[in-house]
C-alpha cells in the first residue's frame, strides 16, 4: 500500500540519501539474486543458501555499524556495493546464461 500512498501523496515521500545510496540498490541486487530459485525449479541448493545467508549477515552488519556510527562503515559499504553486488550480478547473468542453454538442449 506504500506505493499507492507515495502516489496519492502530493509531494511523495521523503527519501535518505543513505536508502538511495546503499540500501535500494541492496535490496535490488538482493531481490536479483532470488532468481536462480526461479530457473532451478523452487529448489535452493546448498550453496545458494548460503549466499543468500551471507548476504543477510552482511547487512546486519552494514545495519550495526551504520547504528553505532563504527569508523568501519564506510570502508564496509563501499566493498559491498563496489565488490560483493557486482559480482553477484555477473554471478547471476552466467548462471541465467547456463540454463538458457541447457534448456535450448534436447
């Protein structure tokens, strides 16, 4: 109902610049790197578990350092977002590149 009421609202919803920075394009990458789920079936293998459990301590620890203010946190969120969700998304484009191919296959 958020999206209908940031329409309906007539100057939207105020947004941090810290959510349009670092935890949209998080949230994206995220939401991106669910679907491998789509393409193997609903089965989750082992390692795909535990990227999407790497991921979620990551950014509990991206949320307890940005919380304490820790000298860290920009260090951290830069080798996320530069590092870690590129990767992820060349990850994704092989692994969506292998089963197209190996469903063109008979």
């Amino acid at each position: 109902m958020l999206g209908l009421t940031g329409l309906l609202a007539p100057s939207g919803i105020a947004v941090s610049d810290a959510m349009l920075g670092f935890d949209i394009p998080v949230m994206i990458v995220v939401a991106q790197a669910c679907l491998p789920i789509c393409f193997t079936g609903g089965v989750i293998n082992r390692w795909e578990g535990g990227v999407l459990l790497a991921y979620y301590l990551a950014y509990t620890l991206y949320l307890i350092l940005a919380a304490t203010q820790h000298d860290a946190l920009q260090a951290f969120s830069a080798s996320l977002l530069y590092f870690a969700l590129p990767l992820t998304a060349l990850t994704l484009v092989v692994l969506a590149m292998q089963d197209h191919r190996r469903r063109r296959r008979p």
